[in-house]
C-alpha cells in the first residue's frame, strides 16, 4: 500500500489525497486492481487481466446491452481467446482457437 500511495499522491492536487489503507492483503490487493484498471484505461489490458483473473479464481463475466439484446461472456469461456488469422493457420498447421 505504501508503494501505490507513493504513486497516487502525485495523480492528485497537493493536500487532497488520502492515503489508502488495507486491513489484510486481500483488500490491499483489490484496491491495486482497482487503480490498475482506472489507470490503464483504453490501452487494451483489462481483457488480459480479466483471463488471468478468472484463472485465479475472480469469476468475472463481461455483460453488455446492445439494442435491448444482452450478450454476456462467462468466466474462463473458450470465446475469450480471440481467432487465429487464416493466414497464421496456413503458415503453420496451428488448429483453430475453438469457439
């Protein structure tokens, strides 16, 4: 916690920061994922992170609304690995990531 309170304080105006706290290491974790994902924004991570996440055990799904129709990605679902180019699959014989 000390070091991503070391980070923070500088993200912030001089003399509004809080310092974070943790009571155990699973909290102090949490905490890191969440400032991971605020800081990493748009740079393409957050997929990554939710298939090592899932492995470990988070259980996260993606959900999302599209014209009143739901779509929904379970936790560690074969659809997490995205489709090998054909011209990969050509190249080298490699089988198809199923789907």
């Amino acid at each position: 916690m000390a070091t991503l309170n070391k980070l923070l304080i500088t993200r912030w105006k001089t003399g509004t920061f809080i310092p974070f706290t943790a009571n155990n290491s699973q909290e102090a974790l949490s905490t890191i994922l969440k400032e991971r994902r605020k800081e990493l924004l748009m740079r393409d991570l957050r997929w990554q992170d939710i298939k090592r996440l899932n492995k470990e055990g988070a259980n996260i799904s993606i959900k999302r609304i599209i014209d009143s129709k739901t779509y929904e990605l379970p936790p560690n679902s074969s659809k997490f690995a995205l489709p090998l180019p054909a011209y990969i699959i050509k190249m080298t014989g490699m089988p198809q990531n199923p789907r």
